[in-house]
C-alpha cells in the first residue's frame, strides 16, 4: 500500500511537470507572437501617420484647387487669360531661324564573346 502511494505521488508529480513544461511552451510561442505583433503594430503605425499627412496635404491642394486665387493663376500661366488694362505680348520668332536639331546618341548593344555570352545566360538574374 505504502509503495502505491508512493507511485501516485511520482505519476501525479511527473504529470505535473508535463503539464507545466507545455504551459511554458505555450507561454513562449505568445510571447513570440507578442513581439511579432508589436513589431507590425509600429510599422502600420508609422503607414497611418504617413496616409494622415498626405490627406492633409491632399486636402490643402483641394480647397486651393477650389479657390479664386488658384483659378485666377492658372487663367494668367498657362490658360493665357488677360485682363483688363493689361498688355499681352507675344514673342515671335525671327523670319530666317531655322531650330538646330538636338542629335540623340544611339544605343549600342554590348559585344561579348562566346564565353562570356554563356555565362551571362546561365548566371545572370535577368529572366
């Protein structure tokens, strides 16, 4: 009797420390998982603010997209609007200009050897 007693207590000591060794391995893995967590919690944290102050400077060009300030700039630049009492002047070019043509270089392939040709198709990481 005295021995079956002394059996239970090891099964019921050996249990639980298989019991406490799992809870720890569940433990670890949360902890990991923690960390992991934070870790992507920081960096759409800093995405956030990013999109915050790109709607805010989005919003500023949409209310000055809207504004008699900014109509009034574009009639004047690039619509060419004029109003009244000013003088518009147009430059023409001279009667004999011919524009020089701007020469593009060519692109030129590159030459390579037999062997060099085959050890840019085998080990280049080009597709």
């Amino acid at each position: 009797m005295e021995k079956l007693k002394v059996l239970g207590k090891r099964i019921f000591i050996v249990a639980g420390l298989a019991l406490l060794v799992f809870l720890l391995m569940d433990f670890n893995n949360r902890m990991a998982s923690l960390t992991r967590l934070s870790a992507q919690n920081e960096i759409e944290a800093e995405k956030l603010d990013e999109l915050q102050v790109t709607k805010a400077y989005l919003e500023t060009q949409v209310a000055y997209a809207g504004s008699d300030k900014a109509v009034e700039a574009w009639a004047r630049e690039e619509g060419r609007y004029v109003q009244e009492g000013d003088v518009p002047i147009f430059l023409l070019t001279p009667v004999g200009y011919t524009p020089e043509p701007k020469l593009q270089p060519t692109p030129t392939a590159p030459s390579y050897t037999f062997l060099e040709a085959w050890k840019e198709w085998f080990f280049s990481d080009a597709p």
